[in-house]
C-alpha cells in the first residue's frame, strides 16, 4: 500500500497503460487461439470463401459395396434374431399394470369429457344459442 502513494502520477499512469496492453495482448492471443481451433474444426475461416474451399476438399464418401443377395439370405434372419435377443421385454406383470393404467385413463379423460360437453351443452342451450 505505501508503495502506491509514493507513486508519482505519471509512474501509476504507466502501470495502468502497461495493465492495459498485457490485457490487449492476452485477449489477440486468446482470440487467435481461438481462431485456428475453429479453423481446424470446421476447415475453414469463417469466410465465404474458406466455406467453399472447406467444401471442396472435402472427400467424397465412398458408396457401400454391394451386398449379394445369396449372402443376405444367410445372414439376415440370423442378425434379426440376434438383435431380437438383445431386447428387453417386458413381463407379464409389468404389461398388466400398464394394461390397467390406459384403461383408468381412458375412463378418466372420458367422464370428463362427458361433463365438459353435457355443461356447455347446457349452457349454449340456457344462453339460446343452440
């Protein structure tokens, strides 16, 4: 603390400006680094240009090679079965509790529904808009 107040103001002018231009650098630095990950991640600067030559140096992807028919045969209900295997079913319980639920629902939203519509109903009909 004391060694700021003996500081002249021209000498805490320069600490500020000095402050000031290690920030500036710091943030170019930042901003470059910044800008050569992007560059390196999309390929190009940002620019229509780099947009487009991103693009063209972009490679082709290659087509799948065909599969014969004779091998598809073979293989496929083998594959389907496996991937069958894998799923998780549910159990018996577990369906007839699910089962159950739609149904409450079902009769739930269709009693209020009912009530819904029997009161406007009635209400058009005691406005006399029906």
């Amino acid at each position: 603390m004391d060694d700021k107040k003996k500081l002249s103001k021209e000498e805490k002018a320069k600490l500020k400006l000095e402050k000031a231009n290690t920030k500036k650098t710091l943030k170019e630095e930042k901003k470059k680094q910044f800008d050569e990950l992007f560059q390196t991640i999309q390929g190009h600067d940002g620019t229509h240009e780099g947009k487009l030559k991103a693009a063209r140096n972009k490679k082709i992807k290659k087509h799948k090679d065909k599969i014969s028919l004779k091998q598809v045969a073979k293989e496929g209900p083998v594959k389907f079965l496996k991937e069958i295997n894998k799923i998780k079913w549910s159990t018996r319980e577990n369906l007839s509790m699910k089962f159950l639920w739609v149904i409450v629902f079902i009769l739930i939203f269709g009693i209020f529904f009912f009530l819904v519509d029997y009161g406007l109903q009635h209400l058009f009909v005691e406005i006399k808009i029906i």
